[in-house]
C-alpha cells in the first residue's frame, strides 16, 4: 500500500467515526449503518458497500453499553484498502483479547468485524486498549498496526452506601441554629461523572430520648455534603438528652436508587446550673485533743451531668476557722462535703465554731447559666470535753549544760501542765547512760552524775533521753517527749607528757636532745596549745632547758656536758583550758655513749654511775634479798630428795607394825617403771609363799567381821553365769613369781565369768621375801569353819559365788 493509500483510508475512518460520535450523543445505541457508514444500506448484514479510505486508520474510542444482553455484540469493522489480488487476514490483540481479563473482544478473521463476546461490567473494567492487524496470508503485514480504545458506558447499575451502619455524634446544650453537630458520607460505584453517582442527603424521621420530650425539629442535613447542623433553639440536656435522625442518600441527584442509615446525636452538658445547698444549716460535735476523719456531711443538689466537672462540687470553708482545725472534702460518689478536724480542738479554749461554707463546680459556669449568688451553709461544731492527758511545754526540751556537772544539779523544771489539773507522775523512759534522773511528783530534770563527751550515745555534741509524764487520775494516760542535752566540753583531765623515758648521745656533735609531746583526753578548745616548763624551783633547771617547738611538741635539752648516767626531769606541763590544768611529769633520761646506731654502748653504766637514780645499798638489798630466796628454795628440794632416799632404802622392814605394812602397800597404785624403777618396792623383798607365817588370830577372818544383813550388788561383771565348779584355792607351792602369775592368768581365762571377782591367785603371793601377810581372807591359813556364810547368798550371784568359795558344802 503505498502513502498516498493510506492516507485516503484513515481519512474515511476518521469521517465515518467522527459521524458515530455525534449520533451516539442522539441515541443510546446507534446502528451499525449510522456507525460506521461506508457500509452499504443492505445485504451482508451491513457488511457490504465499503468505500476505499485513502488515508491511515484513525479510529476514535468505540463507545459500549455495560450490562448489553446482546451477545456477540459488533462493535466496529475494520478494512485495509491495500491493493492486494490475495486475501487479508485480520487479527487484534491486547486486553480482552490474548490478555487478562481474556475472552472478551474477538475478531473475524476474513471480515474484520470485532465483536464483544459477553457483557461488559464498567465497575470493573471502565476501557481496553487493543491493536488491529492487516495481515497477507503468508503472515506479511499489510498496513501499520492500528491502535483501537474501547469505552463502557456506565449504567446506574450501584445502589449508594453510607459509609457507616450508624453515625455518632454530639452537640452542646442551648447550641444555637446552624451550628454543625456532624457529618455522615456515602459512596456509590457507579461512573462519578455521571447522574448515576450524583448523590442526595436527606433527613427523613427524628426521634427523642426521652421520648416525645421534644416535637420541633431541631436538625436539618446539606444535601450535597451530608453535614448535619441545628434548625432551632430550645436543646436542653436536663429536657432531652439525645436525638436519633433517620437519614436517607439516593444517586440521580435523589430521583435514583437509595440507602438508609440512622445518626444518633447526644446533647451535652455544660455548667448552666451552680450547686446549691440543701439544707442551708447543720449542727454537729467533735471531741477534742484528736484529729477526726469526719464529724458530718452537706448536701448540694446540681441540675448538670451527675459525674462530670460541671456537677461535681468544690467546697470552702469561708469563716469561723483562723486557726485551721477543720477541713472540707467531696466525695466523688455522692458529691457531698465530708467535714474532718485536722487539728485537735481544745475545749479549754474554745467550746464551739460556726462555720460558713460556699460551694461552686469545679469549673466555671458557663455563661449562658443564670448569674446567681453562690449558695452558702452554716456548720455549727459543738466541741466535746475529754479529760486529756498531760502535756509537755515543749518538745524536745533541749537544754545546754557542761559536761563536767556536779551530780545533783537541777537541769529542768516546770517542763509539763494538765489543763484538768489532774495529778502527775514523770519518769525517765529511755536514758541509755542514765545520766539525768526526774523527781516523780514535780517533774524537775536532775544530773545523776557527770556526762562525758566520748560516750558512744553523744552526737555532734549531743545527748539524747526520753522522759514520760502520766496523768493517774485519768487511767494514766500520758505523753512523752525528747531531753537534748547539748554538752559544753570542759577541761577535766591534765595533759600528760609522752615519751616519758628517753636516751641522749653524750658523745654526739650536737647538743643532747629529746623531742616530748603532750596529749589530753580534753576537747578543743580545753587542750592545746600546751606550755612546757621546767618548775623554777628545779634544781634540774640550771643543767636543762625546754625549748617551745608548736602547740604540742617541745624540745628538752641539757645546757652543760653531761656525764653518764639516768636523770630524771621535772617537766610542768600546762593546758589551755579554762580553767587551766597543770601537771608536773617526769621524764626519765638516759645519758649515755652511743654507737653509731644511736644505741648506748654499756647497759651497766647508767646503773653504777654517781648520779644513779637508785643508790647502791638499795640495789645491794635487792640483790641479796633474790639471792635468799633462791637459797631457800634449793634447801626445800634437797629435804624433799633426802626423805623420799630413806623411804626407798628402807622398804619393808621386818618388825614394823600392820599398819605400817598396809601403810606402805598403798603406794602399789603408782605406775612407775616396772622392776627398774627404784621409786617403786622391791620385787625382791616380798615373802616367799613357803616361808609364810600364819597370821594372827585376830587378823585371820576379816569376812566374819562383816555386818551381815542386804549388800548392794556389783554392776561390773554378769549375773546370769553359773558359778564355776573348779575350786578356787592358792597354788600348792609356786617357787616363782612368773610361774604363780601364769597358773593365776590360765585360771582366769578358763573361767566363763571373766573376770574373776576375788581370787587368791591375784593377791596371796607378793613376792619372795616379803613379811607382809597376805591381805586375802579366802588364803588364810586359820580355820573358816566355824564361821557362817550364808548371808552372802541374799547379796547376789556375786556373793554367792564367794560363799562356795569359803564354805563349798
């Protein structure tokens, strides 16, 4: 197709669209022949009598209806002028087409109609943008793709919608006309630059809460921007407290389709009503000497809100109060005023108030409310006696006294009253130190002994003590209250004077010195600065000097060569207290040659030197007086070692008495060192059992000699066992110790009531050569016959087993 073709063709198009556009604006759906006129009048359909355009296709936007029932609908019809003997081929593409959405638009391929394929929905798609092709059956284009816009038409096809179920709002009593109270919206999908979204507001029905409290109609809506406003005066929230409008909206400026919707508006409070009071007098008690949450209460009445600021009450006390003992609060529930004393009233003083009150709201009255006085009441309290317990003058009770007081002193009186004159009792309730003592019947404070500054219960100076005063004619009420006892520091205690001993180089190239210091267990401003002297009447005072070096330190030191020796220097030392104290302190110098230590060289020289502090016979009597001591001492332990020789030497002598013998048996108890050991007997010296020599009469049967009657049993062994049936007598004849030991130890393991309870073979032999008899009666040689042992049998198996031993019948 050559330029000049295709210029001619879309010249004829754009003609024959021009031509659609201004019939469409005639009839809502304009024919196929009026549309696209080089169509022929008849036959095919309208497709036939197509004129040649000579210029490129300009195809204006095809215009559909939404919602068309005519399924296929064609839209327009397309055509290539381009002289070809062969057939053209059609083709479009693009949204609706081979795009999403898919399946709406189509093309004949031979004839170049396009068609919708179902009805279109403007809501959703509002135009498609597609291209049209003009292809040779060999797929060669054949003229330049041509861009083709369809439009949908919008129908009213959307019912409005408000855009909430029910609209709130409010609006301030006594509002006036034309104040705008809300505004409600509604939206509607159909085309906006049509009637069909041009929406209509409208009031259609008001209802009163309470109901039929009001008949005007009080609200009015713009209908082309939903704002609701007041009409009319006369919105009372004490008469109405809220309104429900029924609204409606409707599209085509209100002739079309419609919605409902309601609106509730609520009429708010403002303070156009002061509280008053209600009723305007009240009488009430209160006891005196406490503090009283509440005494009573007063009423208000308030047309506004109950709970908001403009209903809730503000009380004053406006007269019969100067000095503060009463208060006034609301009670956030009922909006009473709750009256309380916050300061005990005394009834001495003052036996009845009148209070007057004012209320208003918490915020100010509006100024539409009516300008009344603010309302007032009158409280009269009647003010109750109590016999009330006694009270200090002051509390704390601080006195100022120095701590050097003399025990006795009177610190304090007239420290109490009781307004009823009742009788009194004081006591010291807490006195760590017990420094202060108070008489019982006239309170006066007295100083049991001197205070003192370093006790740990003083601070900054300060002592603190609690006292109690009781009143006992009222059940012994009573009140307390702290002593403060600032003390003064005074100069109690001397200064005393460290070091009090010191050594002195007479052999150095300075002059001898030692450098004192003087303490005070005084305060500021009783100690330092000290004074250092030496007393005038010294004769030390022509041979030394004392040299002032600060407040605290000073220098002694000789004026002439010393020789020597121990000196002992009177220092006077004095303090800056007032009084001052002086003390007159010695100080022990050794003046002696040093080594190069500064250490004296002999220790003894100073003791034995002209001038020594202790004279020579006294040092001699010290001597000799240690020396006789001693002496003494060496001559008791050689008496002691010569008397324990003649006991050793001695031993057991032949012809000495019993009792010298049992006397000297005792000492068997000693654990010495076996046979070796020279403190203990003789082993040699005991008797031989052969040689024994029947012992006295008197001595042989000591058992017989005891009382007969019940013994008290022995715990230290069993006494379930059987006596054992072997005898128990002495050895025949044991020639040795060892022997006569073993036989002894044999017998006591073979015996089932270990151990042995009383057998000769432990104490019948003694040893060879002994002259002691045996101490056992149960190996006397004297005859036991005549004697009864039957009571041992009542004294346990113990006994009896001794009992068979001396009697075995």
């Amino acid at each position: 197709m050559v330029p000049g073709t295709l210029a001619a063709l879309w010249a004829l198009v754009a003609t024959v669209f021009q031509v659609g556009c201004i019939t469409e604006l005639e009839q809502q759906e304009p024919s196929p022949n009026v549309l696209y006129p080089w169509q022929g009048g008849s036959g095919g359909e309208g497709r036939v009598g197509l004129s040649r355009v000579k210029r490129d296709w300009i195809i204006p936007p095809i215009r559909v209806s939404e919602n068309s029932k005519q399924s296929p609908e064609y839209l327009v019809q397309i055509k290539s002028d381009k002289v070809f003997v062969g057939e053209v081929i059609y083709k479009l593409e693009g949204p609706g087409v081979d795009q999403d959405p898919k399946g709406y638009f189509e093309v004949e391929d031979h004839t170049g109609w396009i068609k919708s394929k179902m009805p279109l929905d403007r809501e959703k798609y509002s135009s498609f943008k597609l291209k049209a092709f003009a292809l040779s059956p060999s797929g060669e284009r054949l003229e330049t793709p041509s861009t083709i816009e369809i439009v949908v038409l919008d129908q009213n096809d959307n019912r409005p919608n408000f855009t909430q179920p029910e609209f709130f709002g409010s609006v301030p009593e006594f509002s006036i006309p034309g104040t705008s109270v809300m505004n409600v919206s509604a939206t509607d999908a159909d085309d906006p630059e049509t009637e069909n979204a041009m929406l209509s507001y409208s009031i259609i029905g008001q209802e009163s809460f309470p109901p039929f409290s009001i008949n005007k109609t009080m609200f009015g809506i713009n209908n082309e921007t939903g704002v609701i406003y007041t009409r009319d005066v006369g919105l009372d929230r004490e008469v109405v407290e809220s309104f429900r409008l029924m609204l409606q909206v409707a599209d085509m400026a209100g002739e079309g389709l419609s919605d409902i919707t309601y609106a509730v508006i609520n009429v708010t409070d403002i303070n156009n009503n002061a509280p008053q009071f209600s009723p305007l007098s009240y009488r009430m008690t209160a006891v005196e000497n406490r503090e009283i949450g509440e005494i009573g209460r007063v009423n208000v009445t308030d047309k506004d809100e109950p709970g908001s600021a403009n209903w809730r009450a503000k009380y004053t006390i406006a007269k019969g109060d100067p000095d503060g003992h009463f208060a006034i609060r609301t009670d956030p529930d009922s909006n009473q005023g709750i009256i309380s004393v916050v300061k005990p009233l005394d009834y001495e003083s003052q036996k009845e108030y009148q209070l007057v009150l004012t209320v208003e709201n918490e915020i100010p009255l509006s100024s539409k409310a009516s300008q009344d006085p603010v309302s007032a009441a009158t409280v009269t309290v009647t003010v109750t006696n109590e016999n009330e317990a006694p009270r200090f003058k002051v509390d704390p009770i601080k006195l100022d006294v120095p701590e050097s007081v003399k025990p006795g002193t009177v610190l304090a009186q007239d420290i109490a009253d009781d307004a009823d004159n009742a009788k009194l009792r004081f006591e010291v309730e807490h006195d760590p130190e017990r420094w202060i003592a108070i008489n019982p019947q006239t309170g006066k404070i007295i100083a049991r002994k001197k205070f003192s500054l370093r006790s740990p219960h003083v601070k900054n100076n300060i002592y603190t003590a609690r006292i109690k005063v009781s009143d006992l004619d009222a059940g012994g009420i009573s009140s307390t209250a702290t002593v403060e006892l600032k003390l003064r520091e005074t100069n109690d205690f001397a200064p005393q004077l460290v070091p009090v001993t010191g050594t002195m180089c007479r052999d150095s190239e300075e002059p001898p010195m030692l450098v004192l210091t003087a303490v005070d267990e005084d305060l500021p401003p009783q100690a330092a600065p000290f004074l250092f002297q030496l007393p005038s009447d010294s004769p030390t005072a022509l041979n030394w000097t004392i040299i002032q070096m600060n407040e605290t330190h000073a220098v002694l030191q000789s004026l002439t060569e010393l020789e020597s020796g121990l000196y002992f220097i009177p220092v006077l030392l004095s303090d800056s207290g007032t009084p001052s104290l002086s003390v007159i302190n010695y100080v022990n110098v050794t003046v002696c040659d040093c080594s190069i230590a500064g250490h004296c060289k002999a220790v003894a020289a100073p003791l034995f030197a002209s001038r020594v502090g202790l004279s020579l016979a006294a040092l001699l009597v010290i001597i000799g007086s240690i020396l006789l001591f001693l002496l003494l001492l060496l001559l008791v332990v050689a008496v002691g070692n010569c008397r324990r020789h003649a006991v050793k030497k001695t031993g057991l002598l032949v012809g000495v008495s019993d009792d010298d013998v049992r006397d000297n048996v005792l000492n068997y108890d000693e654990q010495g060192g076996g046979e070796e050991d020279e403190n203990a007997y003789n082993m040699e010296q005991l008797r031989n059992p052969n040689q024994i020599v029947p012992p006295p009469a008197s001595f042989s049967s000591p058992v017989s000699t005891l009382p007969k009657g019940k013994q008290p049993r022995r715990k230290d062994a069993p006494q379930s066992f059987q006596t054992p049936s072997y005898p128990r007598k002495p050895p025949a004849d044991p020639t040795d110790i060892e022997d006569f030991i073993n036989d002894g130890l044999n017998a006591a393991d073979n015996d089932p009531n270990v151990p042995p309870y009383d057998t000769a073979l432990i104490y019948d032999y003694e040893g060879d050569g002994s002259l002691a008899g045996t101490l056992s009666s149960i190996a006397s040689r004297s005859s036991d016959g005549d004697q009864d042992y039957d009571y041992l049998n009542d004294w346990g198996p113990r006994f009896r087993k001794l009992a068979d031993l001396y009697d075995p019948r």
